[in-house]
C-alpha cells in the first residue's frame, strides 16, 4: 500500500489490542465464520491471547459454532466479553438472542460496530479476529475506515461464483487501504470415507489461482470435512482438536500462516503467553 492520504481520518487503537484480523468474503455460505472460529480458537491453542469479534449482525452465528449462549454483562462502562476455550467473544447473537431479525440501517450499524471495538473490555490482547458480514456493505466499512486492522483473510470456494466475489473483497480491501493477508480455500475437496480418493466438489485450483492473479498470498486449501459441520453446530470447533487430527490440521496451519505472514509485514510480535497470565 501506498503512503496514506493526509486527509484520512486516522484510524484509532482499540485499547490493549495489539493485531486486528478481519475475516471477511465476497459473499455468503463459504464458510466465513466457520475460519473465523477456528481460526480464533487455533491462534488460542497456540498460547495467544485471542479476542473473537462477531460483526456478522444480522447473522450472527458465531454462538452456536463457539458454543456459548449466555447474556454479557457490563462493567462500569464496559461491556465484559463471555469466554470460551480460552477465546474472548462478543456477538449481537448474545444480546438479541432469538429469532427476531434485525432491521437496522447504516447509522446504527456504525454504533454497534464501534460498540463491540471500543465499548467492550478486551483486555490485553495478541489477536482480535472480527468474522465481517459477507459482501462489501456499511459494517465492513465502519470497522475498516474507523479501526487500524492489521491485515484480512479473504474465504472462497473454488467455485467460479464464489472466485468473482473473492476478487470484489480483495478490491474493496484495497480501496480502503488495509492489507491483505491472503486468500483461503474452503470446500477444496472431499476425501471419499470408503476409497479415500479425493473428489474435487466444486472444481479445482480456483483459490491459489485468484491469489496469484492478485497478488496475494495463498493461505491454503481446508477441505470439505463433516467432522468440521459436526463441530460447528454443536459448538465444538474442530481446532480444539490437537493439529495431529488429520480434521483439525488445516485450521492449525492457517492460523501459523497467518500469524507468519503478519510478522512478515514488520509487525511487533508479542511473546506467546497463555490465557492464564
């Protein structure tokens, strides 16, 4: 990226945050939130403090795939975040949680966003990932014009649907000059339980072939696996799984990926220290 325009509006620190991470796609039912959640809770394994941010609001199922329902409460000014699996999680899901949709415009989009990046207390931490609301719309661009994101992991399938779209969030990324760390596949492939020959579902190679047309780093292939589906609905993410687990290896990888890359950019790396310092 180029030197910033003095006009800009600066982007403002979230008090004790050192690296803010958007997970964001061209569109939905790619499995965002799926790498979201993962993602958070593989960066956790590996002994860094990890804050999950759900900016999804009028889908906010980052409850259910992380396995907590339960009504946040406030401290002082601050709303306190719930925990789970040592990740530290805020979502609109938790404050509005049946099925009533929410019908908000712009304006009180903004608010909540700048709500659950400044109004909750986060505490120290190495890592913020916000799971973004597929598309290009007002949430993405009140966190990413009002916060100072270090870098954002792009979801596609391999589908050529899906690639256009990947290439639009790429874009819209750039526009708002935040970097991008890269391009990750889901539903690369399926591996046949019975013969174990992998069947490329919905195509091949598209993802790594987006990235290099764009510049980008590829972060890699997750495959199309029920055991992830299973975990997600009963709120056990697959990346509790040790990074052994032949399920659970891609997301640890992803999440060493990104943090490589990060450090890549020059960015100050904290020491690895647990969730209970």
């Amino acid at each position: 990226m180029g030197p910033r325009n003095p006009n800009e509006i600066p982007r403002m620190p979230i008090e004790g945050v050192s690296h803010l991470v958007a997970v964001g796609s061209g569109k939905g039912g790619v499995g965002k939130t799926t790498v979201a959640v993962n993602l958070a809770v593989s960066l956790a394994a590996q002994g860094y403090r990890v804050g999950l941010m759900d900016a999804d609001v009028y889908g906010p199922n980052v409850p259910r795939m992380i396995g907590r329902r339960a009504e946040p409460f406030a401290t002082g000014e601050k709303i306190e975040p719930l925990v789970q699996y040592g990740v530290r999680v805020m979502s609109m899901g938790f404050l509005n949680p049946d099925d009533r949709p929410l019908i908000w415009r712009g304006p009180m989009l903004h608010s909540v966003v700048q709500q659950f990046l400044r109004g909750v207390n986060w505490g120290r931490l190495d890592y913020l990932v916000v799971d973004l609301p597929p598309g290009t719309g007002d949430v993405q661009l009140s966190l990413l014009q009002t916060a100072p994101v270090t870098g954002a992991v792009v979801v596609t399938t391999p589908s050529d649907v899906s690639l256009e779209d990947a290439r639009k969030a790429v874009l819209m990324f750039r526009q708002v000059r935040t970097e991008v760390l890269g391009i990750v596949e889901t539903m690369s492939y399926l591996i046949a339980p019975k013969s174990g020959e992998r069947i490329d579902v919905f195509g091949s190679g598209g993802g790594r072939r987006v990235a290099e047309e764009m510049g980008v780093p590829f972060l890699g292939e997750l495959p199309l696996d029920p055991a992830v589906r299973i975990g997600g609905d009963t709120g056990e993410p697959i990346a509790l799984r040790n990074s052994s687990d032949p399920s659970a290896a891609p997301y640890h990888a992803l999440a060493r990926a990104v943090v490589e890359r990060i450090q890549s950019l020059g960015a100050p790396q904290g020491p690895l220290i647990t969730v209970e310092d």
